[in-house]
C-alpha cells in the first residue's frame, strides 16, 4: 500500500459530496487521510445515509497564528459595530473577493497547511535505502502477449514529475510516517453560510479555500501526498475566481506545470486528451506539432508507469481522418509527420516491447468493440474534450476516474459534477469516488 497520505478537497459543500464520502470510506480504514471541507456538510451527511464520520475535527483554534488570522479574517467580513458571530458577517462577493486577493487569506491557508502537517504527521526519510516499490497493473488481464509478462519493479529515477527533476533521485524512495492523530477534517471559516443544490458564490469562495489550503499541505510536504478533488461547481466558482476553468488548469497552475494532460481512467479504457476546456471554434488555434508530440511522449510515460499494453490509438481530428483530403487534411499535412518524428525516438515500455501509435483512426469507429483491438488496454489520444469524454462516459458510466498526468503529484477526481438534481436525496452513486482511492492506494511511491 502506497504510504503517503491521501489529501481531500471537499469541493462544493452543498452538493453530494459529503453523502459519497461517507459511502467510501470504508475503504480508508487503514489510511491516514486528511478532509480540508465542510464540518456542517459532513453531519448532514451522517444524518442523511446513517453512516458515522470515521474521521475527527481539527480544532484550528488550538494554534495562537492560525486563530489570531481567522479572526482578522472575520473582523473584515463583520458588520461594523457587530460581535464577530455568523449573523453578523456581510457574506459579499465583492468582499470575498478581495479577500482572496489578499495577503491576509494567503497567510491564512499556510498556516493552517503548517498547523495541520505539525499536529498529524511526522515523517521518517530514509533516501539511502531506495527500496523499489511493485510495478503497478491497473489494467485487466488483457492478453497474454502483455499483461501475463512476469512483473517487474519500477526504475529509480522513472519520470512521473515532468514539472520538478530535481527530485528524481529520492523518485521512489520509502518514505513512511508516525500518525500523530487519527485521520482529521480541517473546516477553515465555518462560519459561512452554505447553500445547499445551487450556485453560490459562497459555495464557490469555500471550494476554491478548500482547494487552496490542499494545495499547500502538499505543496509543504515536498509532493508526498496524493490529492483526492472532490467535485465543484464551476459556475458558483467562476463567481469569484472569473477566469477558473477547472481542477486541472487551476492545479497545474498552482505548481506551475506547463505539461500537463487529462486521462480518464477506467479498468481497461484510458483516453487522454490533446487539447481540455477549449471552445470548439478556438481549437485549431490550440493544434500544433510539438504539443502533440509532448502528449505521445506522456502518454508513453504513463504506459509504462501503469503497466498499460504498449500501445497508443491515436484519433482522427476531422471526420473519417478527413477522407483522403475531402474533409480537411490535417491528418495527412501535420499529424502524421509528427507520428513518425515520435517513432524515431524509439520510446519503449519497461520489458523492452516499442511503443506503437496505432492510427489515425476513424472517431466514430474507434470504440465499436474496442476490448478486441490490438491496442485493447492501451491509451487512446483524443484530440479535445467531447470526443474522448462521450464514448468514455458511456463505457464506463459511474466508474470513471480522472488523472492528470504531469503534476509532482497524483491527482485524482470523480468523473462526474456535484449533482445538485439528487443532492440531500442518498441516492447519489459512490463508484467513481472508491475508484479514485484505490488508484491512491495503489500509486507507486512518488515524489
């Protein structure tokens, strides 16, 4: 079992995540784990499915820094001439806001990072003995050609971190901890009203604090930790962050990762993206030769990381790879020329087998009875974000994961949104979210 502890960002505290939480976390029972989100979200959850919180609250005002920022905080948000209670703070967005653009709101999230990591863990570093952690398989037992190959042990020094090489010495080093406490929740300003089943800018002030404050926990333990993102509502963040587009720009931006790629993840169907949150009409401005390239090389990284059959499947951008020239022609003026310009770096997986693009192939075929393909529990290569994510999301219904590939860290999400239509109803599906911990539990060591 991976040793790093598991990093929550509750995201929306209004919406099903508290409910799917508490549906998965029997699966945590011999993991530390540490929930930055919603105290109040989390007991309506309990009083929702009748299952018990296993983990405990971390006082923050036990540390002077952290309550002495807290209530500045408050004193800024407060009606003048007020006590400092909840029903007296002017929730504005404007006032949120400017707080997030503050120095008081980034000290805040350090020091609660810091208090957090002093009263949980203490961990113990051994980089002289570099004990290799087990090749992982996510993937099915496809074949015999690939996944029967007898196992073997990941190479020191593999790169998973394409944003910090400076690491990569210590990259799969045993790196285990002493739990000073149980697992924990930190609740930052719990005094924010939250709205339950729709878009609030309080909502979205608070997913994107609870993102923040994540962020810096692992930031602050040198990226030995895997992040969990639970869902957000991008329109209730967009209302005091205006430029947000999603986990993963806004993550990858954190940590200033400028090669990063979204895969969606499911047993033995794996698509990543060429391009994510773009609008269909800016998309050509997004195409190039060398980011295409960069994306084959991390996908040929990542086969060999997870174990996957040494292939890749590349999709055609235009219709039927766009019919000898009828339909466009950038498969035949650019995308193949990239592919050979890849091959000729001769990337191979860990047992030697050269890595093949298969393709381009047709979109609208590509999945027809995938499982027999000889590119079956490979990576596919969708060039944007509905042509990968329809047939995904249809194939894997509740069972999807989202990784992105190219962070200092792994960094896992539920491949669904915050369903307000079912929320507060115990009906919501835990599948994606217990899908997410096991790849946690799983991942190699990383730095």
């Amino acid at each position: 079992m991976n040793s790093y502890p598991i990093i929550f960002s509750f995201g929306d505290p209004g919406s099903i995540n508290g409910e799917i939480f508490l549906k998965s976390q029997d699966l945590l029972c011999e993991k530390f784990y540490i929930i930055v989100g919603s105290q109040k979200s989390l007991t309506q959850a309990e009083d929702l499915t009748g299952i018990k919180l296993q983990s405990k609250p971390l006082s923050l005002f036990d540390d002077k820094e952290v309550s002495q920022i807290h209530d500045s905080i408050l004193l800024n948000i407060k009606i003048p001439g007020s006590s400092l209670d909840k029903d007296h703070l002017i929730e504005s967005k404007d006032i949120l806001i400017k707080l997030r653009r503050s120095r008081l709101y980034s000290k805040y999230i350090f020091s609660i990072a810091r208090f957090t990591i002093d009263k949980s863990l203490k961990f113990l570093e051994n980089l002289t003995d570099l004990e290799e952690s087990k090749k992982l398989s996510f993937s099915k037992d496809k074949s015999s050609e690939f996944n029967s190959r007898k196992s073997s042990t990941i190479k020191k020094g593999s790169k998973l971190n394409f944003a910090d090489k400076k690491g990569k010495d210590i990259f799969y080093s045993r790196l285990d901890y002493q739990k000073i406490t149980d697992s924990i929740i930190i609740d930052p300003l719990p005094e924010l009203n939250i709205e339950s089943a729709q878009i609030s800018f309080i909502n979205g002030f608070l997913s994107l604090l609870y993102l923040d404050i994540s962020l810096c926990i692992i930031n602050l333990l040198k990226n030995r930790a895997s992040l969990i993102t639970l869902p957000v509502n991008k329109k209730s963040v967009s209302l005091i962050e205006r430029c947000f587009l999603g986990h993963t720009e806004y993550i990858s931006n954190w940590f200033n990762t400028k090669d990063f790629r979204m895969m969606m993840y499911e047993d033995d169907l794996h698509i990543m993206l060429e391009t994510i949150h773009i609008p269909i009409k800016k998309l050509s401005k997004h195409l190039c030769e060398n980011h295409f390239i960069k994306t084959l090389e991390i996908a040929s990284e990542y086969i060999k990381i997870l174990n996957f059959a040494p292939y890749i499947a590349l999709l055609g951008l235009n219709p039927h790879c766009s019919d000898g020239s009828l339909i466009g022609n950038d498969e035949q003026s650019w995308i193949r020329k990239a592919i050979k310009e890849f091959e000729s770096r001769n990337f191979h997986d860990d047992y030697g087998n050269r890595i093949k693009i298969v393709g381009p192939i047709s979109a609208d075929a590509a999945f027809v009875d995938y499982k027999s393909r000889i590119y079956y529990c490979g990576i596919y290569i969708a060039w944007y974000h509905d042509q990968g994510l329809i047939p995904f999301k249809i194939i894997s219904k509740t069972q999807g994961v989202n990784i992105t590939c190219g962070l200092p860290f792994l960094r896992v999400s539920p491949d669904h949104g915050t369903a307000f239509d079912i929320t507060l109803k115990n009906i919501a599906k835990p599948d994606s979210l217990k899908n997410c911990i096991e790849i946690c539990l799983k991942w190699p060591f990383s730095n």
